[in-house]
C-alpha cells in the first residue's frame, strides 16, 4: 500500500516538473542545411511567445503570426544571421513580450530583482521572529536566586 | 512600535489585496506597441486592385490604417465606423489586407464597400510582422510626416473613435498648429 501511495507521489512529483510545451509543437517542413542550424531554430521558436496566443511559444502555436514568425525565423538562420540579431528583429517589432525570459533592462529590472528582494524580506522577517521567540524562552528559563532555592529543596526533599 | 508591527500583517495583506483585485481588470490582450513614435517601416508591395504601392503613396495628413482581413469577423464590426469616417472625410483611412487571399479581399470590398483610399496587399503576413500586428483587426493612427502615433488592438467602434482615437488625433493637430 505506501508503495504505491509512494508511486503515486513519484507521479505527481514527475508531472511538476514535467514542460507541456515540449509535448506539443507544429509540425513544420523547413529545410536547414546543418543540424546545428535545426537546433537553433527550435530553441528560438522554444523560447519566443506567441504574441497573438499570449501564452503559447511560437513552436506550440497555431496562431497565423507565429506561423509567419517561424518562417522569418527559418529565413534569418539559413541566411547565417546570429541568434542575437534574430532576437533583436523580434525585439524591435514585438518588445520584451515576445521573450519568455525578459533580457535584463532598466524596465525589466524589477522581474529580475524581486524574487531575491521577497527572499531576503522572507529570511530577514523568520530571523526576527526566531530571535524574539528565544529571547522570550531565555528570559522564561532563567530564574532568580529566591526560585532556585526553591527547586533544590523540592528536589531534595523528593530523594 | 509594537502596536503599528501588530498591524503590518494586516496592512501588507490589504495592499497586495488591491494590488491583485486591480490585475483582474488589466487588459492583457492590449500589448504596446514597438512602432510609437517611429516612422512607418518602409514597403514596397501592391494594392488589393492591383496597383504598385510604396511609402510615397501614403496621405501626407494625419491618417488611419487599419488591418483588416475577409476571414475577419470583428472586422465586419467595426466597417460601419470607417465607411462614415470615408463618407464624411474626416480621416483618410489606409487598409491593410493582412494574411488574406486577393480575390477574397476584392469580393468583401465588393459586398460590404470599400471605404479604404487603397488597401495594401499583404498576403504572406511579412508587412504586419514589420508593423508588429499580431491579428486583424489593429487600427493606427500615423501623423503627417508618417510617423505612428497610436495603436488600437480589436474592433474600432463609434465609442472607441470618440473616446481614443478623437483625443489623440486632437492633440496631434494641436502641436502641428503650435
């Protein structure tokens, strides 16, 4: 039996991490003249959005604009540019929404910076409770010579 | 101190609350535009008619261009809108048939009439990805010197051109005239 609650919990935990955009893509017939050059296609198509279906990558998107930015994808790399000037055009047109990892920008700054501001918010706030909390046991533990007479004599008188 | 520290919990808890109440009612279809305040990105294509079309073409007054497409739906909305705006000459307004078929183009100007100066033939979809549309119907709104100065995504009804499109276009022939 908790081997297979174990199973279960493999599942859920595999199906996490699991990345549906993966699964699905659009079948294209593109031709590339090096494997290299199929990769990159597919890392950018993985790794630009859709701006028609917002929450799709241009790869898993049926959406007519990303069948034509796939196109001019597959005509900029057979024309040897660079990823960089791939991303720039896609920038130029469609802005840091197009990435699904925004380039680092005064105006993406923020994105960028608030996970580590809301963890360091988070330590900083646990450390404060914490030390309160053992300030509060301290103070409670320590007793005064009158009580500590008290306690050896209870003790004593229970020997 | 330790009173206002008591508080904090519930004060954070209200202002992420409004924060995220307010996030219910952005508009994420609407994104902004790449092209504001930049030149018209230059083409050299025809029109729906047939005809050889560039940059030169274009009004040399303030002017709309809208994206439009047969298949378009929302389109059909929005056409009553411009065919007054052409009636009544208030705007030129510039189409652009965006990933369509040009028979298809012709016969909806056909049924549904034409009120677009010309309509720029773009069937493979390559001038819209310079204008970064992502779907018909867009609307923008380009000055005198061809320089875009407001975008519109989806339908351009009487209530968006009174309450969007008006303003802007006031405030353009405002700094004309200044």
């Amino acid at each position: 039996m908790s081997q297979l609650n174990l199973f279960f919990c493999l599942i859920l935990v595999l199906l996490v991490f699991a990345n549906p955009s993966a699964s699905v893509a659009q079948v294209d017939t593109f031709e590339f003249q090096t494997t290299e050059q199929q990769q990159r296609f597919r890392k950018l198509s993985d790794e630009l959005r859709c701006p028609m279906c917002q929450n799709t990558n241009l790869s898993g998107s049926t959406g007519g604009v990303a069948e034509d930015l796939r196109r001019e994808i597959h005509r900029m790399i057979v024309e040897n540019l660079t990823d960089a000037d791939i991303e720039k055009f896609m920038f130029d047109r469609y802005g840091d929404f197009i990435f699904y990892k925004p380039r680092f920008r005064a105006e993406t700054a923020v994105l960028w910076f608030a996970p580590i501001l809301f963890l360091l918010l988070g330590f900083a706030g646990g450390y404060i409770v914490w030390r309160k909390s053992k300030k509060a046991v301290d103070e409670s533990e320590s007793l005064d010579a009158s009580q500590l007479n008290r306690l050896n004599d209870l003790l004593d008188s229970k020997q | 101190m330790s009173r206002f520290a008591f508080f904090l919990p519930v004060i954070v808890f209200f202002a992420l609350a409004v924060l995220l109440w307010q996030g219910l009612f952005l508009d994420t279809k609407a994104l902004p535009s790449m092209l504001i305040d930049k030149p018209m990105p230059s083409f050299a294509l025809t029109t729906v008619d047939g005809d050889e079309v560039t940059n030169v073409d274009l009004p040399d007054q303030i002017f709309l261009l809208n994206i439009w497409g047969s298949y378009c739906l929302p389109c059909l909305i929005e056409h009553p809108t411009f065919m007054r705006l052409a009636e009544e000459g208030e705007i030129p307004v510039v189409g652009v048939n965006y990933r369509d078929r040009q028979g298809l183009a012709i016969n909806w100007l056909g049924e549904n009439g034409n009120p677009f100066e010309f309509s720029i033939l773009d069937e493979s979809g390559r001038f819209g990805i310079d204008l970064g549309v992502y779907g018909a119907p867009e609307t923008y709104l380009v000055d005198s010197n061809g320089v875009i100065r407001y975008r519109h995504v989806s339908v351009l009804d009487e209530s968006v051109w009174r309450e969007e499109f008006m303003p802007a276009i006031a405030e353009l022939r405002d700094r004309v005239a200044l």
